[in-house]
C-alpha cells in the first residue's frame, strides 16, 4: 500500500543523490515541483500543448533531455492561469542528464492519480517541511511551524461561510501554510453540509496571498493546488508596491524575519509613519488591506514591539484597531527554521479602538523546543487557545484564573500608554532560569537582543539630541 510516509522518503531519498551534483534542498523540491505539477495535471485532464507533454518528456535522454527539458520550462512559462504561474521563471538546475531521468522515472512509476488527495498533499507538504528542515540558515523564513498556525486558525476561525465575498490573504504567503490551514479548518467545520457549488466558490474565490520570491510563490501555488485550491498568490512586493485596492475579512501572516526592508522607506501615502522597518511596515499594510471589523492575526519578533517608531505604529493600530489579545511563543518554536528568534502573535480586529489587551506568556519557565528531544505540540497551545475564547475578534467573556500557572493577564490601554505602547514591556512572571543563572540564551540570541537595545538607546538619544538643538535655536 502506497502511503504519504513512503512517498516522502523515496522522493526524498532521491535528493541526496543530488546533493553530489550541486543541487540544494529548495532546488530539488522546485525541480520536482515542475516534474509533479507537470504528470498530476495532464492526469487531471488539462490542456497542455502537446510538444510539452508527460510523454514526450520521458521519451528523450542525454544531453537532448537535458536541453528539452529546459525549452520546456520556458514554454510553459508562456501559459496563462495556473501553468503558467507554475513555471513563471522557471530554471533547470540538471547538469547531468542522467538524474534528470531517474527523477522522471521515480515520479512516473507512482500512480498518482490512483492515490487519495490527502496522500498527495500531505507528501508534498512533508516534502516541504523536510526541506525548510535541513535547508541552509533561513529558509525557515518560508515556513512557519505548521501546530503554532493550526492554533492561531483554531481562534481566528476563518469560515468563507460568512458571506459570498468572503477573502482570506497572506501577504507574506511563502510556502502557502496559512491560506491552507485556513482551508483545512474550514472543511473540519463543515464536513459534508456544503453544497458543491458553494464549495466550488470558496475554492476559487476565498484564497489570496502575496508572495516577494518566485519560489516560494510556486510551491504554495502548488501546496494549494494538491489539496484542490484555486489560490490567487501574486508575485510582488507588499510594503513597496502601491496599494493596489484589494480589501480582506481575514490577514493571517508571518513577514519575513528581519528589520531591514529595502533600507528606504515606501512611498506609500497609507502608511503614517515613515520607517525602513519591515515588520513594522507590514503591520501598516495590514491596517491598509482589512475591511471594516475584519481581523488579523501576525507573527512578529520581539525586538519589533519596541523602539519609538514601534511605539509610533503600535499607537495608530490600538487607536484603529482593538488590538485584544498577544500570544508570547515559547522559545526555540522556529526551531529548526530560524533557530534563537524570539517571537509573538499580535490579533487585532479593525474598527473599534483597544481597551485593553490580553497576553498569554507561554515562554516564560517552558523549556525551550528543540528538533528531537522536545519538538512544538499542540499542548503548547492548549490552554491559551482555551483562554482566547469561541470569539473570533477576542469578544467572549475572559478571566486571568483561566490559566493554572498565571500565564494570562489584562493589561489596560492607560497601561499600555504609560509604557509608551512598547508591547514587550508587560512581563509578570519571574523567569526561573535566569533567577538560577541558567538557560541565559543562545549566543545569537543574545547578540539580537543586544543590537535591537543599543539601536533603541541610540534612537532615544538622537531624538533627545534634536530637541535639544531645537530648544537652542529658539
């Protein structure tokens, strides 16, 4: 019996002989994304010109193959819709024409279109993650830990179901795992209670994302097509390009790692403050694309909810927003992605102004996640999913008891203005390896920390030097 687990490892047992030929983790799951994508949707019946057939492919061999297989990916680059996003600068990275065949071979021996739609998808999605896995540093950057995004979907309780026009986005789709889990809760709430025609519609028209880089792009359009997704992810930049007008019930995002855009700031005039920030601007985009009493879940490092401009953008979204509730990750949970990045989820509802804001500390005396001994589960979450409440926009009934160990508090919004809006500032529980003297963190850890302080620090002081020198002027 041909299962998920057997598809990955023989897939994946096949990259390591690439491995030897140059080829990286990320090129391999592209190649084979071309490969798949290609077999998969002659199987489902689509038109593909005939020169660029399945068929015709695995016919050639020797250096033929190699060049046929190249003028192949710039042909189908040239199609519209989904084939043509599929292969939009699509490359070769074969130099020797044998692997390209027993890649072919591999692919063609399974009967893919003998296999259940679950099988298909959770292969590939596990091709994803082993990829993300044992990648070079930072290709986590296009995939977040598949449990945390279940537990952020479990509360935002995205349902197309809600009316006809219903749009979910991820403006920082990479690998497509939110607009999937999206996806996924949905069918786990409606079972078979769904007329096909309105499943139809939510597949077509409920899904959209933006994605900066060609290749993530490709396999979330492909990560979404094997679980039968028509998603609208477009190629492009967010924060730089101007607003392009699209409006959205449901944001669930996780922007890139890093403070550093472009090193300019956007010349947008929907974004109050001008920074080179790109968490920051994000969050600004995000205010930009909701809908009135749409809602907004966003992951974000701890050192972008302080500094003034922080300060600055966090003010304007509590003043537009009810920014209701902060869930602190435990340490290590990008682990293995981006090791040493501490990190938060920010909900927020458009609207009606933060009264105040609720925070689940679910790091402080966790022991930190590591690959094999202590991997991210859903208990992780359990209990602050619990606390978050049935309401969608942070509204049910909430109490501080509801947590065992005090890891849920209420902090007003005169709370969080005395603390100039610097959200990491509301720490309440004592952090018992540092009282001991253990645990202080890895050294890139430390070093993050340290750089994000002094940059603060420097800041306020250039900020007190110019008032300074305004007074003398007068």
């Amino acid at each position: 019996m041909v299962t998920q687990t057997n598809i990955v490892n023989k897939l994946w047992g096949f990259c390591h002989v690439l491995r030897h030929d140059g080829m990286d983790y990320g090129d391999y799951v592209e190649q084979l994304t071309y490969l798949l994508f290609l077999k998969m949707i002659e199987e489902k019946g689509a038109v593909i010109p005939k020169e660029y057939s399945w068929d015709v492919l695995k016919s050639k061999s020797g250096t033929e193959l190699i060049d046929f297989y190249s003028e192949l990916l710039r042909g189908l680059a040239k199609q519209e819709g989904l084939l043509g996003a599929i292969f939009s600068e699509a490359l070769s990275k074969f130099t020797k024409p044998v692997n390209l065949k027993r890649l072919i071979d591999l692919i063609d021996e399974i009967d893919w279109s003998g296999l259940g739609i679950d099988v298909k998808a959770q292969a590939y999605e596990g091709l994803l993650e082993k990829s993300a896995a044992e990648g070079k540093k930072g290709a986590g950057q296009f995939f977040t830990p598949r449990i945390l995004i279940q537990s952020i979907v479990n509360v935002m309780k995205p349902d197309p179901r809600v009316s006809k026009d219903f749009a979910i986005t991820d403006p920082a789709a990479g690998t497509g795992g939110f607009l999937l889990s999206a996806y996924e809760w949905f069918l786990q709430q409606t079972g078979d209670a769904i007329n096909r025609d309105d499943l139809e519609r939510i597949k077509k028209n409920t899904y959209f994302g933006t994605e900066l880089v060609a290749r993530p792009r490709r396999l979330a359009l492909m990560n979404l097509y094997l679980h039968g997704i028509t998603a609208n992810i477009r190629l492009g930049d967010s924060i730089y390009e101007p607003d392009h007008g699209d409006r959205y019930d449901v944001v669930l995002t996780n922007p890139p790692f890093g403070t550093k855009g472009a090193n300019q700031i956007p010349e947008r005039q929907d974004f109050t403050v001008g920074t080179s920030n790109k968490q920051l601007n994000f969050i600004q985009h995000i205010l930009t694309i909701l809908k009135p009493g749409g809602r907004a879940a966003v992951v974000l490092p701890d050192n972008v909810l302080f500094g003034d401009q922080a300060g600055e953008v966090f003010k304007i979204l509590m003043q537009d927003c009810n920014l209701h509730t902060i869930l602190r990750l435990p340490n290590g949970t990008f682990t293995p992605y981006s090791q040493g990045v501490k990190a938060n989820v920010v909900f927020f509802t458009k609207g009606i102004s933060t009264e105040n804001v609720w925070i689940y500390d679910a790091r402080t005396n966790v022991p930190g996640i590591t690959k094999n001994d202590r991997p991210l589960t859903h208990k992780h979450f359990e209990e602050f999913e619990k606390c978050y409440g049935e309401n969608a926009n942070g509204q049910s009934s909430r109490k501080e008891s509801e947590s065992k160990e005090n890891r849920w508090k209420m902090f007003t919004i005169k709370q969080v203005k005395d603390k100039n809006y610097k959200l990491d500032s509301f720490k309440w529980l004592k952090d018992d390896d540092i009282e001991n003297g253990e645990e202080i963190g890895e050294p890139e850890e430390l070093i993050t920390d340290a750089l994000s302080e002094l940059k603060e620090a420097t800041n306020s002081l250039e900020k007190i030097y110019a008032e300074l020198e305004n007074g003398t002027d007068k």
